[in-house]
C-alpha cells in the first residue's frame, strides 16, 4: 500500500534528505567569489546542484547568487528564513559557506560594519560576526571562500577602521566543527572557480561517507590544490632557472624581477589554468600578487617591484644561468643538424654491413 504525502510534508520530509549549502556572502568583499564560482568546469556548479555525480548526496543551495527572485526580507520566498532554520536546528546537515571578510564589531559602540538579513525579534540587521556566533556550532562544515574570508584580504589591510579577520581569525585556528572538521579555506582574490568547486564536492563526498577526512595544510587549504608553488607549475619556471628575466611587460620570459612572487606562493594557477585550463595569472603574462597567502596583501607590496628575497637568488641564477644558456646554445646547434648518411647517390654510409 502506497502513502501519499501532503505537499507540506513531503517538503518536509526533502529538506531533512538534502544536505542544505548556505551560501553567506554579507562579509566584506566583492561578491567576486560567487561570481567566479560561475564559471566552474570541473565540476560545474550546475553539475553539483543536480546531482549529476555518481554517489553524490542530494544538495539544496541557498546562495544569494542563484536565488535571484528571493530578497533578504521579500520575495517569492523569504531567504533568509533558511538561516533561521538552521540556528533553530531545523537544517541538518549543512554546510555553511562564508564569503567575504568578519570585521570586529566590537569596536564601536554604535551601528554596524556587515550583516546579512534581519533579526526578527529587533527587526535590525543581523550582523555577519553573529551568524557565525549562531551557525558555525550547528554547521557539519564551514567553509572560507576567497582570500577575504579565510585570511581577511584586501579588507584586512594595515590601517583599515573596521579590524577585520578572516573566519579562522574569528572562530580561532583550531576551532572544529560538530562533525570534527576544521575551518576549510579556499583562498583566492577571487577563487579559482574548480578549485572551489572540487572542494565542496570533495566535503560532500565526506558528509556522504564516501572520502576520508579533507587533507588540510598548517593554512587550512586543500593540500592537494596548494600543495606546490605559482613557481613549479609555471611555464615560465625554465627561464628562471637559466637566468633569462623579463625586462618589460609582454615578454614571454620569467616575471621574478617584474615584481611576480611565484616562487614562494603556494597556488595551483598555473598548472590549472583559469577556465578550462586556459588562461591563470602568469600565463597571460600578469605577475603573481601572492593573493592566496595568509600575509597578503601586506607582506607581498609593492607588487610592481621585485621581490627583496628574489633578488640573491635571481642574481645567482643570473651569473649561472648565462653559462648555462651559452652551453644550450652549443648543444642546440649541435643537435639540430641531421646525421651526415641521410643524403642521395649510390652510395650507402650509414654503416651497415651485410651478412649474407
């Protein structure tokens, strides 16, 4: 015997199946995040929101981004009422999703820096920092997306007025969630879009009970996506090595001394491509800004000079490198011509021998 559920009921009954992605991007930033996000390939966004992979749990994305008919307040449906939800314990599991930097509120005695819907007990706004006081406890993930959440980025600069932080500067570095996870920071000024997407579908996958724990480095990034340097997977890396430096904007060589940080910064770019693996900062001839590093942008400024540290290494790669090149050059010369048997005539100099 079949049951039919009400149409109440059986939304019901689909909220609790999904596993809920709220999607919060009233922090200080730009929204380029979920703009970037976009333009994901592997996977797609769309790919994620309809289950489209193999093994992959029932998603509901409450992302301001895509639920264009909904305002804060009005609408076709109130969407901060998800939140609500979840502070109430009516959204299980979820992943909460943080874009743009926490400034501290409690500095000031009056008003507010970020917030993102309202309170309905006050009718006043709610402030960011206090969704995360009331959601982070609850969520089986969060997750930092962009520079500006995870390490507080542009907002966080030396004399800003509003102290901003990144999430792990709010909630504390070794802060974990119900589920045992750590804060997962995603950097990027902005994201690179598949580098975010594979990491939800990769939390997905492990809120599913299909992936181990996510492998974190000491700056709470994906090891795998941050593993190497801008620097080894970069095609200008040879130049590098053979001391063969740009001198203008244009040139297809190495960027060190044009101001790119490449070498120290731990970013995938290069290697991935931007969109279907073309384009990425170095690639198209731009200089690395270090944007996914936890000292950005402070540490890494000026950006159009070279960097201090660069300049004892690029010098020593300079006197080395112009051996090395003159040598390349020889062989090159060498290598490039043809062995001397391959021409007409009848006779055979290419050294063989007959045996019978």
């Amino acid at each position: 015997m079949s049951t039919t559920l009400e149409p109440e009921h059986a939304q019901e009954t689909a909220e609790e199946a999904a596993v809920h992605i709220l999607w919060m991007n009233g922090g200080l930033s730009c929204d380029g995040d979920s703009v970037a996000l976009t333009a994901a390939t592997q996977p797609s966004i769309e790919e994620i929101v309809l289950g489209a992979l193999p093994g992959l749990p029932k998603i509901a994305v409450h992302w301001p981004l895509i639920d264009f008919e909904c305002g804060p307040e009005t609408g076709a449906d109130n969407f901060i009422e998800w939140w609500h939800k979840a502070d109430r314990g009516e959204l299980e599991p979820f992943v909460l999703v943080v874009e743009g930097s926490i400034p501290n509120e409690a500095i000031k005695s009056e008003g507010y820096w970020a917030g993102f819907g309202n309170n309905p007990a006050t009718g006043q706004p709610m402030r960011t920092s206090e969704w995360l006081d009331r959601l982070a406890s609850k969520a089986t993930a969060v997750v930092a997306v962009g520079t500006c959440a995870t390490y507080g980025g542009i907002h966080a600069m030396a004399g800003n007025p509003t102290g901003a932080m990144g999430v792990p500067d709010y909630l504390g570095w070794g802060w974990k969630s119900k589920a045992g996870l750590p804060i997962v920071c995603v950097p990027g000024c902005p994201i690179h879009p598949d580098n975010l997407s594979e990491t939800l579908v990769y939390l997905l996958y492990q809120v599913a009970g299909q992936a181990p724990m996510i492998p974190l480095d000491a700056e709470l990034r994906p090891q795998w996506l941050f593993g190497s340097t801008v620097h080894e997977g970069c095609d200008r890396a040879g130049y590098y090595e053979q001391g063969d430096f740009a001198k203008e904007y244009g040139s297809a060589k190495c960027l060190v001394k044009l101001g790119c940080w490449g070498p120290v910064v731990n970013c995938n770019v290069p290697k991935r491509g931007w969109i279907n693996g073309v384009g990425g900062c170095p690639n198209v001839g731009g200089i690395c800004i270090a944007c996914t590093m936890p000292g950005f942008p402070d540490k890494f400024m000026p950006f159009m000079d070279e960097p201090t540290g660069a300049r004892v290494s690029t010098t020593a790669s300079t006197a080395y490198g112009t051996v090395v090149r003159r040598l390349r050059k020889y062989t090159i010369r060498q290598k490039n011509k043809e062995p001397k048997w391959r021409h007409k005539g009848s006779q055979l100099s290419t050294g063989y021998t007959k045996v019978w």
